[in-house]
C-alpha cells in the first residue's frame, strides 16, 4: 500500500498533481486547498492512500498535506454512503478544524454544502463520527501526532478495528520514534489479541 510519497510537483490540473518521486510520476487527487497551496517544481510531502477498484480495474490515489486530513478522510470514507470523491470534496469545503468541530456539535449544515453529501447522508456521517471525533483530538484526550496518524492508517489498511489501534498505541513502549518501528511493535501486540 502507498501511503506516503515525497517528490516534486511536475503539473496540476482543476483537482489532481503530478507528483515525482524517482523518474516516476504519481496522479493524486488533492484537496482545493492544497492544490491552491503547491506550486509546480516545489517538493511536496503527501500522506495518501491508494483505492483499487475491482469493478473498472482502476487505481486512485488521494494525497493530504497531514497524516491527521489522512485518517479522517478515511474515517468519512467507512460511513455508509460517503465514497472518495465525496469524503475528498468535504475536505476542500472547509478546514479539518471546522468539520471535525461541526460533526462534534451534532451539526450537518456544513457538510451538506458537499456535492454529492445529502442531508441525509450528512446526519449519518455526524451520527456515526461524533463520539469518534472531539475538535480533533482522539476520543481518550490525546492529540493526534503525524507519526500516529500514519500508524493508524497503515494498521487500519490492514483491516484492524480503529478501537483496538488506539488502544495498542497506548500500550507501545517509549523509545519508538519512527512510525515503522511503531507499526511493528503495535502488529506484534496485536497478533496478541
């Protein structure tokens, strides 16, 4: 799985970069911030996440500034519902902040503002994420690091449970300090279980 690319911007279109990384060029679709925000030649860093369509054959890969845009875009996209073209455009609507704040209130308004995001659908995103999401801090208080983010989305891509992430992450032993060494230590703890 390709969840981290770090390369230099070669083109932008209305909604995706080139982004390449050693002689080989990468076609991400991006927030309308971030697109706003790179510039062609610059070095870019992106938390992304790879999507293989069985259905039409296809691969798509969706690219965040931070691993924190990473996880919630992926927590939009396990709501019954929400695809990746929609979960990308509610990002693009408004800051990380101000959605994960709205879904916390019990508000919908602003997430209906998304094309292809109904009112329903809207309610249910709120539903399902509120006890998950408080202003952008995990559920127990602490704050999402970078390095813990890519640790969810990497464990989360192998098909475990968001609570029993959080939970090993926790458990880890101090001293780690890469997120490959902590994705190690946490598949051990939970093979565990």
């Amino acid at each position: 799985m390709i969840s981290y690319l770090k390369g230099t911007i070669k083109k932008k279109t209305d909604k995706a970069v080139l982004l390449v990384v050693s002689s080989i060029g990468y076609k991400i679709a991006v927030p309308e911030f971030l697109l706003a925000q790179v510039k062609v030649g610059e070095t870019q860093e992106l938390y992304t996440h790879l999507h293989v369509s069985s259905r039409d054959e296809t691969m798509n890969i969706y690219g965040f500034a931070t691993a924190q845009e990473l996880a919630f875009f992926e927590q939009l996209i396990n709501v019954s519902g929400v695809g990746r073209k929609s979960a990308l455009a509610a990002l693009s609507v408004a800051k990380i902040n101000e959605l994960q704040k709205t879904i916390s209130q019990g508000d919908s308004a602003l997430l209906q503002k998304v094309a292809g995001i109904g009112k329903k659908t809207a309610e249910r995103i709120v539903i399902e994420l509120k006890d998950k999401i408080i202003a952008g801090t995990i559920q127990d208080g602490s704050a999402i690091s970078g390095s813990d983010g890519e640790v969810i989305s990497a464990l989360e891509g192998l098909g475990y449970r968001i609570y029993d992430i959080r939970e090993v992450l926790r458990q880890l032993p101090e001293g780690l300090e890469t997120s490959e060494d902590k994705i190690k230590a946490a598949l051990k703890m939970l093979g565990q279980k």
